[in-house]
C-alpha cells in the first residue's frame, strides 16, 4: 500500500514538472483572480474605494494575471505547434494558416472575456454607484491588457516558429539538393562507365574483325587472278565489294570508338578550309559525277585560314560530302558553302552543306547525330549510320560545333571553327615575306 502511494506521488510531482509552466501559469491566474475577488468584497464591506484606490490595487492582480496568461499561452502554443515540421515547400502557407485561426481565437475569447466581466459588473448590488463603474471599468481594462499580453507571446512565439521552420526547411532543401547531386553524380558515372564499356567493346570487336578481314580480302584477290568463268567471276566481284564495305565500316567504328574515348592523337596545324574542299571535291569527282547529282560550290573570298588536325578535318567534310552523295534525291543539287561569321565576338570559319533527301526525314536532329540511328527509309547498301556520328565526335574533339537543320525534305550541316587571328596573321606576314602569298588564298 505504501509503494502504491509512493509511485502516485511519483507520477503527480513528475506530471508537475514536465508541465510546469502550465501549472505556474495557473496558479498566477488564480491568485490574480483572488485579489480581484477581495478587492470587489472590500468595495462592498467598505462602502467603495475611490477610482483612484481601485486603479492602484487593481495593478497588482494584472501583475499576476499577465504573468499567468503568458506561461500558459506559451504552454498551449508549445503542445499545439511545438513539433509541428512542415512536409513539403508550401508550409509558409500552412503557417499563414495557423496564424489567422490564432488571431480569430484571441478575438473569441476577448470578446467572451468581455462579456463575462460585463455580467460580473451587472449582477453586483448597488452597481450604479461610482465605485462600481471603477470597479467595472478596472475588470474591463484587465481583460484588453491580459488579451495584449496573449497577442504579444502569440507574435513572438509564431515568429520564433517561422525561423525555425526556415531553418529546418533550409536544412531539408540542402540535403534535397545534397541527395539529388549525389543521385546525379551516381547516374553521370554509370553513364560514363557504361559509356565506356560501350566503346571499348566496340574497340576491342573492331580490333578483333580487322586480322580475319584482312585475310579475307588478301584471299579475294587471289581469286580474282584465277582463271573463273564468268559467273564465278561475278560473284568474287560482288563479294569483293561486300568485304571492301564491311572493312570500311569496321575501321569507322574503330575510330569512332577511339575518337569518343578520347584516345586519338591530333596533330594541330594551320589549315585552309577553301583548299580543303577543294581538294575533297577533285578527289570525289569521279564519284559526283555518276550520282547524278549537281554540286554547286559558293566559296568565300574571306581568309579561311584556322588551326586544326588536316587529317580529321578532311574527314570530317568526306563524311558530310558522302552523306549528301547517299541520301539526296537524284537530280537535284546539292550546296557547299564556306563562310565567315561573327559570334559573341569571335570569327568562325564555317562550312555549310545542303542537301534534298530522297526520303521523308521523319526523325529528329538529335536522333540522326546517334549511331546507327536512322529511319528504314534511309538505309541504302552504302550507309552504316556512323558518317554523322563521326563528324559530330570529331568536330567536338577538334573543338568546333555541329548543328544539323532538318525542314521537310531539306537536310543542312553545318560546321564551325574558331579562328585563331594571330596565328593567321603571322602566317600571312610570314607568306608575304616569303613571296607566297597567292598560294594560301
């Protein structure tokens, strides 16, 4: 029985201090209450006290009062809103929320609190007297001062909450982002490494395909000295031709492979875009000529003249004059246009090629730069689907850009390079000097 009581006991002092300011609050309400209770029996007993006593007393019990209802609003607010967290972004609308229904609780409750102080006032004998309208007016002044009191810790509790949920909703957005970069930094790295696999598969297949293809070749030629008859003859024709595509393709997905791993040595120099081209179109001229095709060359007067790796560059444009020479639609033209333009203040040597297609180019531009990516209906025996997938790596590499324009039946490459104006200038102080000038135009 004693241990019972002793654990009751126990649990009452432990209650009482985990809400200590509640039961603080309350017993400096009820002494507030007290004293406002003598003062109205002393009113009474006495025959009144003037305004000015009552005014003068009345201050002590607004004392406890106030005390009072500011431990226990904090203790209301602190149990409602206390653990309050928001869950997403929109809890500054939330708070708005909580603050308009605080507000519309005060207002109820003054507004009760009125009313009861009023029926206090009226239920007194002799209320007419003048101390009772000091009294009445000390019970109504009480009221307005312990709702200012409520006001004011609402105010600085609720602006104590709102920093705190900044902080915390400042905290939850940095581990957001903290979370999202990681999950970003873990996607670019799979990306990379299975980017990776990728091209060092294609490599290593590519590497492994060209000694068998080589022999293959090696052995086709032979047969083409034999003595076959016609038939025969046609079909190591055929299979010649077959063996030359399929080892074409396989050196271009070697390069491909090693230009995207980055592993491809350049050999930067000083080059000619004009002179480029028009060497690639002496060298395909044979090629031009029995597609049917006309090719219409609109080069510029301007020094073409910019820093690159020849080898790559040429290339680059064979990539995109062969394209054209594959899909264009037969008989109509195709345009090769060099220029130089200005972007954000720096000269770009620039090479545009347009083409008619032959098919309905019922893809995106960002689709064709893909490998292998292209529709049915532009597969021909000729393409592999890595011409552009070439130009667009090797440009990047070279440090130049590639935009492709696609309206309707119209197909445009375009290529860019930033020039080097003092390395063209020295090189045409140099020409000049030497006499050979003419040859560099």
């Amino acid at each position: 029985m004693v241990t019972r009581w002793k654990s009751t006991i126990s649990t009452i002092i432990s209650f009482i201090q985990s809400n200590k300011r509640l039961f603080l609050g309350i017993g400096s309400v009820v002494i507030g209450a007290g004293i406002i209770y003598a003062l109205f029996g002393m009113a009474y007993i006495y025959g009144g006290m003037s305004t000015k006593q009552t005014w003068f007393m009345g201050a002590v019990p607004n004392l406890f009062f106030g005390f009072g209802v500011w431990h226990i609003v904090r203790y209301i607010l602190q149990k409602v809103y206390g653990d309050w967290i928001p869950k997403d972004e929109a809890f500054y609308e939330e708070w708005k929320d909580r603050w308009k229904k605080q507000q519309r609780t005060i207002a109820i409750v003054t507004i009760g609190t009125l009313l009861f102080a009023y029926l206090m006032y009226s239920s007194s004998e002799y209320r007419y007297y003048a101390y009772n309208f000091a009294y009445m007016y000390l019970l109504y002044a009480t009221v307005l001062i312990q709702g200012i009191i409520s006001e004011i810790c609402i105010i600085e509790f609720m602006k104590k909450q709102l920093n705190l949920l900044m902080e915390r909703m400042t905290e939850i957005n940095r581990k957001n982002l903290e979370d999202a970069l990681k999950i970003e930094r873990e996607s670019i790295e799979k990306a990379a490494k299975s980017e990776q696999l990728k091209v060092d598969l294609i490599s290593n297949v590519s590497h492994d395909l060209k000694t068998p293809l080589t022999s293959m070749v090696g052995y086709i030629e032979l047969m083409k000295k034999e003595d076959l008859d016609d038939t025969m003859q046609d079909y190591v024709e055929v299979l010649s031709d077959k063996a030359e595509k399929l080892k074409v393709m396989i050196e271009s997905l070697f390069s491909l492979a090693k230009a995207s791993s980055g592993n491809i040595k350049m050999n930067m120099e000083l080059i000619s875009l004009n002179r480029l081209i028009d060497q690639l179109l002496a060298d395909l001229e044979d090629r031009i000529n029995a597609s049917g095709l006309h090719f219409v060359k609109i080069m510029t007067e301007e020094d073409t003249h910019f820093i690159s790796d020849n080898l790559h560059m040429y290339r680059i444009c064979q990539n995109l004059i062969e394209n054209a020479l594959k899909y264009s639609a037969k008989g109509t033209r195709v345009f090769v246009k060099t220029y130089v333009d200005q972007i954000n203040d720096k000269e770009r040597v620039c090479l545009e090629i347009t083409n008619t297609a032959g098919y309905l180019m019922d893809f995106d531009k960002e689709d064709i730069i893909e490998r292998f990516a292209r529709a049915d209906k532009a597969r021909t025996s000729d393409g592999n689907g890595l011409g552009l997938a070439i130009v667009s790596t090797y440009t990047s590499t070279l440090g130049g850009a590639f935009d492709i324009s696609i309206d309707c039946d119209q197909f445009k490459a375009t290529l860019s390079f930033e020039r080097e104006e003092i390395a063209v200038s020295e090189l045409a102080d140099t020409a000049e000097l030497l006499g050979i000038k003419e040859y560099l135009e």
